[in-house]
C-alpha cells in the first residue's frame, strides 16, 4: 500500500495536535480506571 506525502507540514503538525489530545484522553481514561480499581487489559489477537 502506497502513502501519498503532502508538501504542507501544517498538516503533520495538526495531526501530531490531534495524536497528542487523544493520547492525553486514554492516559487520563487510564488513571480515572486505576483509581476506581478498574483493571487496564490489553488484548492483541
């Protein structure tokens, strides 16, 4: 599968935005669940 680049680096950086909110959001999800004693289970099958 082939990627196409884009030559505006906006567009990386708004996504490296949008990678980093969500990546806050789990983390915190994740802490919320660790103090409520909620296990974190990971599964890849």
């Amino acid at each position: 599968m082939e990627v196409d680049k884009f030559n505006d680096i906006g567009i990386y950086h708004r996504a490296l935005e949008i990678q980093k909110i969500g990546n806050e959001a789990v983390n915190q999800a994740l802490e919320e669940n660790r103090k409520k004693g909620i296990p974190s289970v990971f599964s890849i099958n």
